[in-house]
C-alpha cells in the first residue's frame, strides 16, 4: 500500500516536471513524453483514472 502511494506521487512529480519544462520550452513534445510515461505506468494499474486524466488535460490545453 504504502509503495503504491509513493509511486503515485512519484509519478505525479515526473508529470509535473515535464509540464514545467513544457511551459519553459512552448513545445508539446515533452507534454506527451510525460502522457507516454503516464499511460505505462497507468495502463497498467488503473485504465480509467489514466484515460480520465488525459480527458482534463485536453481540457487544460
């Protein structure tokens, strides 16, 4: 349990340090290296918490 909510987290600030460096660079190529990270790691564990995060992201975007 407690593996499982640090490799949240940890995935969480992987995520956030693309989106900074995404903001910092105006590319969208990063942006979807952290979806691409996201989605292995995601897919894996829970499919819709995955595909409902990419649903707000396009909306963010």
């Amino acid at each position: 349990m407690l593996f499982h909510f640090t490799r949240t987290v940890f995935t969480i600030e992987i995520t956030m340090l693309f989106l900074i460096i995404d903001i910092y660079l105006s590319d969208n190529l990063f942006w979807k290296l952290s979806l691409i990270i996201q989605s292995l790691i995601m897919v894996k564990k829970k499919p819709t918490i995955f595909l409902g995060k990419l649903k707000t992201s396009q909306h963010l975007f």
